[in-house]
C-alpha cells in the first residue's frame, strides 16, 4: 500500500518510526521533557537534523518542545506501536508492532545511507535519555 | 520534508503581513487622541463580579478593534450546541484583567520580603491581558485552525518558539507602527507607562528578564487558563472543581532552573492537578464534542467554498479572499452568519444558513480505539498520524474526505464531507508546573508531574476518550458511512467495527 502521500518520500514522522523500531532497547520513559530534550539534542546534529525538520521547537520553557512530536507519540500509542500501561504509565515499551510496520511499509523509503544515519540517531537518542534520567 | 498545501493563496512575506495589519487598524484604530476616559469606570461580570478599568485602558476598549471582541464567541461554535456558551471575547479579556490584578496581589501579599513584583507590574500585564486576544476572528480557535496553518506562519513565527497563531498575529498588531503611534498617544495623556514591546513578548511567551511576569499572562497556570476554565465550564453548564481561592493564597516566586518563576507552595498543587484536569475535560466535553466538531467543519466548509468559487466577501472597501491570515480579523462572527442572507450564490447561502439554523452535518462514522479492529499489517497509523493541525495534515484529510464523497456518488457538496481528527491538548503544563514542597531555605521546587504525574493521567484520559468522525449532511449517513468504510478499510488494512456506526444511531452497512 502507498503512504497517503502521492510521493515516495520519507517525513519527520517516518524517520521517527525508524528511529523507534531501531533503539537498542524496547522501553524509554514516558517523561516529556526527557524526550523532547533527548530530541533535541538530535536536531544540534547536522548529520541528523535533516530527518527532523518537520518539528518546531519551542525553547520558551526550561525544556525544548515540539507539538507535533508530542502529537505523534500520542498517535503511535493510539495505533497500537507504542503503549505506556505500566502501572504509572512511566516507561513507553515500543511494540513489536511498530517494528513490523517500519520493516513493511516504511523501510523502503530510505537509502541504505539514510537507514545507517537513522541507526546511529537511535544510538544517539538513547544515550542522551539515559544521561537525561541519570540527572533527574 | 511533509508537503504544504498548495491550494492555498498567501500572504507570502512578513512585510507583506505588516502592510496588511496596517490597513487593517486603519479601519479598527482611531486616530491617537480621539477616544478619551476622564475617569475610571466600573463593569460588572457575570462571572467575576466587579471590574475597575483605568482611563488609559477604557481608550483602548473603546475602539472599533477591542469591541469587536463582542462580536466573537469565546467558545467558537459551541453555542449550537451548549446554548449558553454564548460568551464573547469580550468579557473574557475583562477577566483575565482582573485574574491577572487578583494573581498579582496575591503574589504582593505572600512574598513580603523579595517584593519583585510591583504594583505598576501589575498595571503593565493588565494592558497585556487586554491585548491578549486581538488576533482572534471569527468564531475563534475556529478561524485559528484554517489560517494557522497557512506556510506564512513558518516565516513570522519569533525563533525558536511556536505559540498559537493568533498570539502572533496578535505580536504583529502590537508591534505595527500604528499601533504604537496610539499607545505612545495614550501613555503620554494619561501618564502611564505601556511597554509595548514587553507586552508583545508576554503575550507570545517570548523569554524575557522576567519570566514570573510573563507567566501572569503566558504560563502553565496564567489569567488566561483562570479565565476560560470557568468561564468555559460556567457557560456549558459543565461543573468544574477548581479551588481557585487555594491557589491564590499559595501562588510564590522562587528560582527554578535558574530563573524567578510563579510556583506554588505544597497545599496548591491540587488547585493545579484540577486546572490539568479541568482542561482535559472541557477539551474531551465542550470543544471536541462531535456537534461541536460539526458545526467547525461546516464553518471551515463555507471559506473553503468561498476560496475555490472565488466568491469575496466585501467590508468596506475590503475584499475578503482568505488568502491572508489578516482577512479573518475584518469579520466577526455574525458577519459572516449575515452573508448567508446577502449572497446571490445558492450553495453559499445553503452552507451558511445551515450553520446559522443549526442544520449541522452530523456523524457518519466515529473513529476511536472501541469502534476500529486492527488487522495483521494494519496501516490505521498513517490515518491516526493526520490527527495534527499542520497544512500537509489539513490536505491529507480533505483528500480522504474527496475520496469519500466521491464513493458516496457525490450527493452533496464536497464542502459537507468532513474527516475530523481533533488534535488532544498537549499536557506539558504538568512539567513546566512548580511546586514548592516546603517554604524552608535551600528546598528546590520541584515540577507538579514529580510529585504526582498528573499530566500522565490526564493524557490517558483523553487517549480513552478521543474520538474522530467522518461527517456528513443528516440525509446521507448511510451511503456516506458505507462510502467511509469500504475506503478506510481499503486504505488502512483495518475492520470498522458495527459499534462505529451503533453508536451515531446509523444502522451498520452490510457486509
């Protein structure tokens, strides 16, 4: 099936797929600020930057913030790819679904050049979530 | 990089914008020195009760451009459906002068020995608070959701932030020459001072040396959110619960990541957890109601007829082509309403009149997590992802519904088809909220979600009650809702389950 889109480009949202089904590990916080800053600090990478452009960060608060990340994590976790059901909705656990999906439909969209990028920003994310959490 | 939609005519440079709101408060501003106030004067609110205005603020909410605020529903089109929500701007910008006045004072009161806020502050976010709204048209958020996602956005949006569109246009209206020829006017008459530019930057929550003040006005629990949470709930006849009085009596300054911000003592932070809450439940029982929903794509339905027929709107000597964020502020809500009576054209005098009888479109299909059966292989994400208010998301759904209506055989106006995917409220006020657990040296305030996440809960709530619709015209639920089936469930690789239709009262299609 054809994204809804009429081209074969990747968006923000596809690379964020890739970046989610490509973590070391299944479970990342639920945290806001931990995520977005994670993020973030992604976009200050000019390697990485061109695969989250499609986010408006807003740095009015103490943490940096984009609308439309936070939009598609709620729609991840709408459509069954991520879920936060531990009992203090903390930690979001990526679900085998989202890694059928990318491998499926979205896979495809990216270079073998790109997929290497997107592997290394899902290294990268989650070392910075790490670190995050270990200053909370 | 998503693609923008290219159906729309804009405004394409921020001088362009500047000369557009230019001409506009030529027709909404006097002249400087034409409105005066010899002395203060006393509005009672239905809500709050009394209202002191001073002379320097009654020249500006005597103008052509502060009263129209009476001619915009707070609430949108939820009046056809909540009938008392039908509250203006108006009297909500008077409110939040007097929270921000009340927030103020009790910030006075309890901080004796660091007194960083003064009095005259507090006459400056005043002016703030009834700058506020100026950027709003008809219908408010309404009109919000069709202009804001115009590409001219991307290009006067203030670095590094993403405030609400109408915040910027409203930055932009503070910020023209005109207007700051009025001001500096007024603040010269009257003696008081009007920093425009502060003002400009609380109002948009740019960072500023006084990041408390701004938080008056553009925070996580500011005079706006006081306002329209009561206002909002009072009106719709829905009770809320929020100890308003507890959190005026606990409301602090004190250094969070560096800087001075609004904080409350312990004993507050369940004033807070209700304001979290209150707002998840307005949102999921007044402004995404389905009738409410309805009646916005019947409003966004009638520009958009408007805009591909061509058809102006005349104010003045002013055409109306909604091709500028800036055409939506010449109108109000009932100027719009009232062209459904003057236009020669049938099928906009049909859409308007609709909304105007309350004729609205009604539910086809409910999409939500009870009414849909994922499949192996489902593609249900790359429907649930256009649940965004951006340009690209905005084209994708009004594709979708083009699909639709054309299944359905065309039985009505593309205009009358919507796919509606309301966007949840984000929940970041929970992070950015601070609590400080004891009034002891040396204790460090600690965010609102760290002592109970709040803003989690309150997410998973409205998870659990979003819902998404395909609208359509009364008559044509069935071939419309059989129509949306077959291409949701081709697209997407999923099952509409019998409770989508069930539950609008429409008999499911056979299988």
């Amino acid at each position: 099936m054809l994204p809804l889109a009429q081209n074969q480009k990747w968006t923000t949202f596809d690379a964020v797929k890739g970046l989610l089904a490509m973590l070391p590990e299944d479970r990342i916080p639920t945290r806001t600020p931990l995520l977005h800053q994670a993020l973030y600090r992604l976009v200050q990478n000019t390697n990485f930057k061109k695969f989250l452009n499609d986010y408006v960060f807003d740095n009015r608060s103490y943490f940096p913030f984009a609308r439309d990340f936070d939009t598609d994590l709620t729609n991840l976790e709408m459509s069954g790819h991520l879920s936060a059901n531990n009992p203090g909705f903390t930690d979001y656990t990526i679900q085998p679904k989202l890694h059928k999906t990318f491998e499926k439909y979205t896979k495809d969209l990216f270079s073998p050049e790109e997929l290497e990028t997107l592997k290394k920003m899902a290294d990268v994310f989650f070392e910075e979530l790490e670190k995050l959490q270990a200053q909370t | 990089m998503e693609e923008r939609s290219k159906s729309e005519e804009v405004s394409a440079s921020k001088d362009q914008l500047e000369l557009e709101i230019e001409e506009f408060l030529e027709a909404y501003l006097p002249k400087p020195g034409t409105v005066v106030a010899e002395s203060p004067k006393v509005v009672h609110d239905g809500l709050w009760g009394t209202v002191r205005l001073d002379p320097a603020e009654i020249c500006f909410l005597d103008t052509p451009l502060l009263q129209r605020l009476r001619q915009i529903h707070q609430t949108g089109c939820s009046y056809l459906t909540y009938p008392s929500t039908t509250h203006s701007r108006f009297e909500h910008t008077l409110g939040v002068m007097l929270q921000v006045q009340k927030l103020g004072e009790a910030l006075i009161k309890y901080n004796p020995r660091e007194r960083r806020l003064s009095t005259s502050d507090i006459q400056q976010i005043r002016f703030a608070a009834l700058f506020h709204d100026l950027g709003h048209g008809p219908f408010s958020h309404a009109s919000e959701e069709i202009y804001g996602i115009y590409p001219i956005f991307d290009s006067i949006r203030p670095e590094n932030t993403n405030p609400n569109p109408h915040e910027i246009l409203t930055y932009y209206i503070l910020k023209s020459p005109r207007f700051k020829e009025y001001c500096q006017r007024i603040s010269s008459d009257y003696q008081v001072p009007i920093p425009l530019d502060e003002i400009a930057n609380y109002i948009i929550g740019s960072k500023t040396d006084f990041p408390f003040k701004r938080e008056l006005i553009n925070g996580p629990f500011d005079a706006d959110k006081l306002d329209y949470l009561f206002r909002d709930s009072h009106f719709s006849g829905l009770p809320l619960s929020v100890d308003l009085d507890r959190l005026f009596y606990t409301v602090r300054l004190a250094e969070v990541k560096g800087e001075t911000r609004l904080v409350v003592t312990h004993s507050g932070a369940t004033p807070l957890e209700q304001i979290l809450f209150s707002k998840m439940v307005l949102f999921t029982s007044v402004y995404q109601h389905h009738k409410v929903r309805a009646s916005e794509c019947m409003f966004a339905g009638i520009i958009e007829y408007m805009k591909e027929k061509n058809i102006p709107m005349k104010i003045k000597n002013k055409e109306l082509k909604w091709a500028s964020p800036i055409d939506f502020l010449w109108i109000t809500d009932a100027e719009i309403l009232s062209f459904g009576f003057e236009t020669d054209y049938t099928e906009l005098h049909d859409l308007i009149h609709n909304l105007f009888f309350r004729r609205l479109l009604k539910r086809a299909l409910i999409i939500s997590l009870r009414t849909i059966e994922l499949q192996e292989g489902d593609r249900w994400i790359e429907f649930q992802r256009h649940a965004k208010k951006n340009s690209y998301s905005s084209k994708v759904r009004r594709d979708l519904a083009r699909e639709i209506w054309e299944r359905a055989g065309h039985p009505c106006l593309l205009q009358e088809i919507w796919v509606d995917l309301p966007q949840l409220p984000n929940l970041k006020a929970a992070e950015d909220t601070f609590v400080l657990p004891a009034e002891v040296a040396g204790v460090v305030p600690v965010s609102l979600n760290d002592l109970f996440p709040t803003g989690i809960w309150a997410h998973q709530y409205g998870l659990n009650k979003w819902r998404g619709h395909v609208f359509c015209p009364p008559h044509l639920r069935k071939p419309v809702g059989r129509a949306a089936k077959e291409v949701l469930e081709e697209k997407f690789g999923i099952r509409i389950l019998p409770e989508a239709f069930l539950w609008c009262k429409v008999d499911p299609p056979a299988d």
